[in-house]
C-alpha cells in the first residue's frame, strides 16, 4: 500500500456512513424508505416495511 493514512480515512469514512442508517423497522426508517421510489424497494425491504409499518405486530416469530 503506498496510501495507508488515506486507506485509512476511506475505511473511516465508510463506517462512519454506515452506522448513520437508521435501524430496520424503527420509525425513522420506515419514513426514510416511504422517501425512497417504490421501484428501487427490494422485496426484503417490501416485506419488512409490511410487517413494520405498515401492520405492525405482523412480524413471523421462528
């Protein structure tokens, strides 16, 4: 590696973007998806904002 200070803080960078997400199912995330166009939703995403958001208390229990 000729960078490893700029390895470094890309590497950081990228954590620190990561942890912003808000956690699946909260509130906040249910209205940052609703932001989100439908045709970019995976069907993952469809499902859980179903159980979470939509009609919570869905969820499958395993």
């Amino acid at each position: 590696m000729r960078h490893p200070a700029l390895t470094a803080a890309l590497i950081a960078t990228a954590l620190a973007l990561a942890a912003c997400a808000p956690k699946v199912g909260t509130p906040k995330w249910c209205g940052k998806l609703q932001e989100k166009p439908k045709g970019d939703w995976s069907a993952n995403e469809a499902a859980t904002f179903l159980q979470h958001c939509v009609v919570p208390g869905t969820e499958v229990k395993e």
